[in-house]
C-alpha cells in the first residue's frame, strides 16, 4: 500500500510537468497554464480514485472492509454538509484568530481587516470579465487546489493506509506527510528565480512543515465529518488567509501586540478545545471512522 500511496503523490506531481514545455515556461499565475495544469489535476484525480478501488477490491477480497464510494467521494450518506461546512470553518477561523485581530488592530493594515479573503473572493464573483487573470488565480487557490488535494489527500489516501491496517490517526499523519512531500515541487520555482540554495533548502523545510500540519488538521475534519465540502471550504480558507504573519510581533508595540498575541494564543487555545471536543462527540457523522470500526453495515 506504500508504494500504492507513492504512485498517488508521483502521478499527482508528475502530470503537473506533463504540461508542454512552451506552457510550463510561462509564469505559475498564467491563465493558460493555470488550465493546463488544472486538467492534469483531475487526470490524476482520477488514476488516484483508480488506485483506490483496485486495493480495495483486493483488500475485500482478504476479508477487509474498505470504504464505500460516497466516503471515498467525501459525500458520505449521514454527512450533514451544512453543520460539517459550519464546524470546518468555526475551527479553522478560530485557528487564525490571531491574523484576523491583527487586520483589525494593526494601524499598517487599517482600513482592510479581511483583505486576503475579500480581496479573493471579490476576484472570483466580480472581476471575471475585468481582470480575468486574478480571477483564474482565484478561481484556482480557492476550488481547483482545495478540492483536488482534499480529494487525493485525504478521501483517497486515508483509506488507502487504512486498508494496509493502519489506524486512523497514523493514516492520517501518512497522508499529511504524503501532502507535504507533494508541496515541495514549489522549490523548481524558486530555482528558476535564482535564489540561494541555501533560502530554498529553508523555504522547504517552511513548506513541508506546515503543509504536514495543515493536512494533519484537515485530515481530522475528514474523519470526523465524513464530508468533503466541510474540508474544502477551512482549505479555501486557509489558502485565501495564507501564513499567519508573525511579523506583526515586531511591528507592534504595548497594546496592541499585546491584543494580537491575546488573540494568538485564544484562538489555539478555543481551537484545541473544540477540536477535541467536537470532532469526537458521538452527535458528529464519523462514518469514516465507524466504517473502519466496523460500525457501519
């Protein structure tokens, strides 16, 4: 099943250079290479969904219990997609409480408290017919990224390590792992713009660190909920807010750092306790845990 998972990153990366070569030369946020490796994306949706099924079919025929395609598919049939979308974006806004208070309080960015997200969003709904551009960009940051990558990355490789027997929080750390891993292409980037080996080497280490978290934090919203939009949506979140700008500590001074850090350490702090409540309480779906736990027929 490892090397099963490997061949899912390998093709998910891979296809994203299977793009000609003359489109690959134009810049990452080109709407023309965007398309492209879009496709390539749901190409290797699909091989992933593919690989999923042959390794059950096998894993069933030795006794085992894989999922069901609505799990796989992350539309669950006890998923309850309005309270899981509300509770996926409760925690994560709780998470960047932090980076929201600081919009707000911060005189450098007075004037927009919420400028990532509204600025994205603005761009997919009323900017498409005049700065087409941003919008595609958008378009891909907010739905194309978030829902390919929850899909393979969670709903796809979760139970794949989960029919090699694994249990579900050490499934859930292999494909954050596995997320991880697949983020680090971005470094070819950076290559090409001719940064120090020595800021790339950082900038993966950066990458691979808190893309592993990230998955770790999505990949308990999908067991717990069972639902792919729930994840989706605290992904698009995520990738609109971007990483928490720990700058703002020494910009600020008396006050006003002292409400961010406030803010910082309430917001971790509400998101631990209701991700641990929460995400365990028996009102929650978990169909992908009691699938596992052999609760569901």
């Amino acid at each position: 099943m490892a090397a099963l998972a490997a061949l899912v990153v390998t093709a998910f990366v891979g296809l994203l250079y299977a793009v000609p070569a003359d489109i690959r030369a134009r810049p990452r946020d080109d709407p023309t290479h965007i398309a492209w490796r879009s496709a390539m994306v749901l190409v290797a949706a699909i091989l992933a969904t593919i690989v999923y099924y042959a390794a059950a079919f096998f894993a069933f025929i030795d006794g085992a219990r894989p999922w069901g395609a609505m799990e796989v598919l992350g539309l669950a049939p006890a998923c309850n997609t309005v309270a899981a979308v509300a509770t996926c974006l409760t925690l994560i806004v709780a998470l960047f409480a932090g980076p929201l208070v600081a919009w707000e309080v911060e005189p450098a960015a007075a004037g927009e408290p919420v400028g990532a997200i509204l600025r994205d969003v603005r761009d997919v709904f009323a900017r498409w017919r005049e700065d087409r551009a941003s919008a595609v960009v958008a378009v891909r940051n907010l739905i194309v990224g978030p829902a390919a990558e929850e899909f393979v990355f969670r709903f796809v490789l979760i139970p794949l390590h989960v029919l090699q027997g694994h249990s579900i929080a050490a499934s859930i750390v292999y494909s954050s792992l596995w997320f991880g891993v697949a983020h680090l292409h971005h470094i070819v980037e950076l290559a090409r713009r001719g940064m120090l080996r020595s800021y790339i080497a950082r900038a993966a280490l950066f990458q691979l660190a808190y893309t592993t978290v990230f998955g770790c934090i999505a990949g308990a919203f999908a067991v717990a909920t069972g639902c792919g939009l729930g994840v989706i949506a605290a992904h698009s979140f995520c990738n609109a807010m971007g990483f928490p700008d720990v700058d703002v500590f020494r910009r600020t001074r008396g006050w006003t750092r002292a409400v961010i850090a406030g803010a910082y350490v309430a917001g971790i702090a509400a998101f631990w306790y209701m991700a641990t409540h929460w995400l365990t309480s028996d009102t929650m779906p978990c169909v992908i845990r009691e699938r596992v736990r052999g609760d569901v027929k």
